[in-house]
C-alpha cells in the first residue's frame, strides 16, 4: 500500500530526491532498487576516489544543514591517506524551527540516504558511519534501525559490500533534546558522550572530528542528494539550479499558507511563486507582512524583500539565508513583538552556555521582550534589542549566538512600527 | 541493574557501535533507552551507565543537566509534548498549549496527581509544516486542535 504523504505534493515540484515518496513500500530496500536503487554505487565503485570528488564538486551542492559549504569541497578537506580511521557522521538532529524535511528522506527513502553515505565512504575511504538523530525522532531511529538491517541482510552494508571488497558499517545514534547537536563540532561532542558544547576551530572536523580522527558530518539531505548525481552526472544536478547553487532542495513551508508541506524545488524557484502556487497562497486573501526563509536563525524579510529567487546567493545578496529550507510565512495579522519573543525564548533555552555573549545576550534579550510583550515596553528598549543583538555577532564559538541575534536585528529594524504600536497602545492603557 | 531482554540486547550491540575504548559514547543514548524503562534517571541509573560505559559517575552525571529530555524525576506515564514554537505558533500552537494546562489542570513539566499524564511546553519537534503539533512520548500528532487534544487526551485516561 502507498503511506499515505504527510502533505500531497505539487504538480509544481521537480522531484529529485523525493521522486520516490509515495511509491508503494517506498521504505523497502526492493522498492529503492526497483527504482534506480544502488545504480550510483556500483558506478561509483568503478571510478577512482578523486573524480567522485570531482563529480560532487560539479554538482554545486551545497550543504543543505544551513551553513550551505560546497560539499565536494568538504569532501577534498578529509585526509584520505591519514593513517587514522576515517568517519562518516550524518547530521540528522534536524531542530532548526521551521524545518521538518530530513524526517521524509528518512521515512519514505532510507536507502536513498544509506547510498550517499556509502559513496562518500568509497571517496574518503572511511569504512564507519554514524547516523546521529534527534531523540525526539525515536520513531525513526527504529525505522531507520530496519532499514540498515535489511541493507546489511542483503549485503548493501557490512563486510565486502555487493563483492566489491569494500566494507562499511552504520550505526544509528540517538540524542537526547539539544538543538546546540545539530552544530557539527558540538553533535560530536555529544557523539562522544559529553555535554554538547561547540569546540574551537580549527582543528576542522575533517581533520580532527570523531574521536580525534578525520571526520566528514553532512547533513541527511546532503547525503541523499549524492546518489542523484554520481547516477546522471554532477552537471546535469547542478544545471537543475542556478549558477553555484546546485541541484534541488526540500523545502518545508509553514505558518499562514493553505497548503504548508515540505515540496522539492530547483535552487533559484521564485519566492512569490513558492508561496502563492505551491503553498496556495495566504488563507483569507490576507497580505504578506514577512517571511523568514530558512529557519528561525535566518533574518527575516519584508514582503517587498520577497521577489526573489530561492539560491543561497540571492538570499546573500540582501542579507539573508537559505538555511536549512525552513520557510516560515506570515500574513498581516501577525504581531512581530510575539514573533521575536518566541524565537528568543527558544534561543535562550536552547543555549549551551559555553560562550558568554550567547547565554548572557539571549537571557536579557529574552527578559526585555518578555516584558515587551507582557506591557512594560519603553522607548529606548528598540534601540537596546538591537545593540544588544550587535555585541554578540561573532563572539562566540559557534553559530548559535549569531542565530539568536540575527532575526532580532532584522525584526527591530524592519519591524520597528509593531513595537511602536505597542507602546502607544500602552499610552492608551494607563 | 538488569534491564528487560530487549533492551539488554541494544546495549550490548550499542557497546561494540563505537571504536575501542570509546565506550563513553554509549553515555547518551544509553541513558534515554533506560530513562524510558526505569521511568527517571536514577542515581542507581547513573551509576549503572558509569559502569557499563567504563565512565566515573560524575561524566555520566553531568550529562544530564544538558539535555532536554532527560529528567531526574518521573515525568507521567503519558508525557504530552506541546509545541509552541513559531510555525506552531502562528497556527494556534500557543491556545494549544494553554488548553492543555487548564484540560490537565498541571503546567510545564509538572504531572497529574495519579502520575499518569504530563505535561510540556517544548521547542520545536520538527513538525513545522503539519502545525501545530504534539507528541505523546514518541508518537507524533499533527495538525492537532483544542478539541483533536481532548480526544487524545480523553483516550489515554481510557487506555489506564
């Protein structure tokens, strides 16, 4: 029987790496090489370790956790000759709010997924893999605890896969609630047992990651892009987007749209036409007031910052980021003072409190807008949200810091009006 | 402390998952498979995964205190996750989670006087698109209303 989809897709929708979500059975390793299933793998293994780099190089793509590196970049950083074990470390502690796509590659396309990582295997010579998955996704930990027995029951995984001599192990890993893991220095500290605190860099992981040794972490969607393009070549996945932004991605569309649900577009689809064809549009005929593009770390736009095309570039250029694919939608009605306050609240709880800026900035930027919102608004507060923001960019060890104090900035300096609103209404009150 | 066949079984696997003398990184996902058996993170607990772990107690214990879904005290049989962060918030996540209060008649992280359901308020689950969304121990529910919460609700005190 087909699984019934969380959300039926989009005529619209190019499917690359979705194009199997909805087939019957669409989990089962027969069902993934009925339908061009290992083909990549067993190309791969005929090609020689540097031109897989080359062809992932090719393909333009780029890390689909939210940072957006090169991947096949990535990949030239892990020593191949070090005489260390190599790991292979899957970043599938999706927590970024707003993002909910690396729970489809895994539940409908699992072996999608075990073929990348197996091809990246064959490419750094690293024979271990760890699929690291945020404890919230039990469900999936045991599915995906399945699926790798059925590929080591079949040969797809374990000693001497499929004749080819080459060996590789997969583990699953279960976190236990922390966004600060899905930072890839600080998903290995948890990897090891440890509370997950970011670690300096460098050393990078690639040189030092897992237990010391030369590590490559990509993200889930990263991983399963990779069979697509080793199969048809990695020009024809980078023509599929637009110039350095390869290939298509997942995106989860939320908040005040008719149709929320996570589609495959090519990189560059128009924002608008996302929205209003894809996602159908806002419900009541409202107006768009922002969008925050790529998960709540990302600045948000105006609705006249949204005629756009969808690549990491392009959301560069006006200050932005693509993210992890987290698209969140807002329509007039939404006030920006709460917006910012529940973004905040997350940050504040989910800071390690390694670094100082971070812990301390987004405590007091959590206290202000609490008292903000509950009514105690003052005049100078705007201007103080947004200084406070600016000390902690680029002070601390990780991103998390900068995640905090980005959509603060954006939403106190595009939004200044709603905070102004409130305290007239305040002026109204007493 | 012996724990049920199963999840013996899992440790034993988990214990051999990890390169030699890297048994610490059994620490985590060790002490989550118990939690769910044991009820709590004990210091019995604690101590059991030092010792399998071949970790002092402390490296176990201050673990702990880092991730959100570990807890010292029992949480209720039935623990009902609610999720107000933004794309659940914009869709009615935050009535969710204030119908929930006042249906159970506990807050966040507290329990029902008969310990059998909890109650709370989380970060986001990485449910965005099918807001607003709860998780009752580990099943997931999306697209969850006032009144879709009461049933569930309703079914577990059934399902005692």
């Amino acid at each position: 029987m087909p699984k019934k989809l969380y959300n039926e897709p989009s005529p619209l929708e190019t499917r690359i790496l979705s194009k199997r979500f909805g087939l019957d059975n669409s989990e089962s390793l027969a069902t993934y090489i009925a339908n061009d299933g290992f083909k990549a793998f067993r190309k791969a293994r005929e090609m020689k370790p540097e031109a897989i780099i080359e062809e992932v190089k090719t393909s333009a793509l780029r890390g689909r956790g939210g940072a957006g590196f090169p991947t096949g970049l990535k990949w030239s950083f892990v020593p191949r000759s070090s005489p260390k074990p190599k790991y292979i470390v899957i970043n599938a502690d999706e927590s970024e709010p707003g993002t909910c796509k690396d729970r489809l590659l895994m539940e409908y396309d699992p072996h999608q997924m075990i073929e990348g990582i197996l091809i990246a295997g064959l490419a750094l010579d690293a024979h271990k893999g760890y699929l690291y998955i945020r404890g919230e996704y039990r469900y999936l930990i045991d599915h995906m605890d399945r699926a790798i027995a059925e590929a080591y029951g079949q040969g797809y995984l374990g000693k001497n896969i499929l004749g080819t001599g080459f060996d590789f192990d997969l583990y699953t890993h279960s976190g236990a609630g922390a966004y600060e893991c899905g930072e890839e220095t600080a998903l290995l500290d948890s990897l090891e047992g440890k509370r997950g605190i970011p670690r300096m860099k460098p050393p990078f992981p690639a040189v030092a990651g897992a237990w010391a040794s030369p590590t490559l972490l990509n993200n889930v969607e990263t991983f399963s892009a990779i069979p697509a393009i080793i199969r048809d070549g990695g020009a024809a996945f980078a023509a599929l987007g637009t110039p350095k932004n390869g290939g298509t991605r997942l995106l989860c569309v939320s908040g005040h749209v008719n149709k929320p649900g996570v589609y495959e577009v090519p990189l560059g689809y128009p924002m608008l036409k996302f929205i209003e064809e894809i996602a159908g549009g806002i419900p009541g005929g409202r107006k768009l007031k922002a969008v925050i593009p790529g998960g709540s770390s990302c600045p948000i736009l105006k609705a006249d910052e949204c005629d756009i095309p969808m690549d990491y570039d392009s959301l560069a250029k006006i200050g932005s980021m693509l993210g992890s694919g987290g698209m969140v939608v807002m329509d007039e009605t939404t006030d920006m003072v709460k917006v910012a306050l529940r973004i905040m609240r997350f940050y504040a709880h989910e800071s390690c409190g390694w670094c100082i800026p971070c812990r301390e900035g987004t405590t007091w930027l959590r206290k202000i807008l609490q008292r903000f919102d509950d009514g105690g608004g003052r005049h100078e507060d705007v201007a103080l949200l947004g200084e406070l923001s600016k000390n902690m960019l680029g002070r601390t060890f990780c991103a998390l810091g900068d995640a905090a104090a980005m959509p603060t900035i954006s939403i106190v300096d595009k939004f200044a009006a709603d905070f102004e609103k409130r305290l007239a209404q305040q002026m109204v009150a007493v | 402390m012996n724990f049920s066949p199963q999840l013996e079984e899992k440790f034993a696997k988990m214990l051999t998952a990890y390169p030699e003398g890297r048994k610490r990184s059994a620490v985590v996902p060790m002490l989550i498979y118990a939690q769910d058996e044991v009820g709590a993170v004990t210091p019995e607990l604690i101590d059991e995964v030092a010792r399998r772990c071949e970790v002092p107690p402390l490296q176990v214990d201050e673990v702990v205190g880092y991730y959100s879904m570990l807890h010292r005290k029992p949480m209720g049989k039935y623990h009902v996750q609610v999720c107000t962060n933004i794309s659940c918030l914009l869709v009615g996540g935050m009535e969710l989670y204030e119908h929930a209060c006042k249906k159970l008649g506990i807050g966040h992280k507290e329990v029902t006087a008969d310990g059998q359901i909890s109650l709370e308020e989380v970060e986001c689950m990485g449910a965005c698109s099918w807001a607003p969304a709860v998780e009752i121990n580990y099943d997931f529910h999306h697209h969850v209303t006032p009144e879709k919460l009461d049933q569930l609700i309703d079914g577990l005190r059934k399902a005692q």
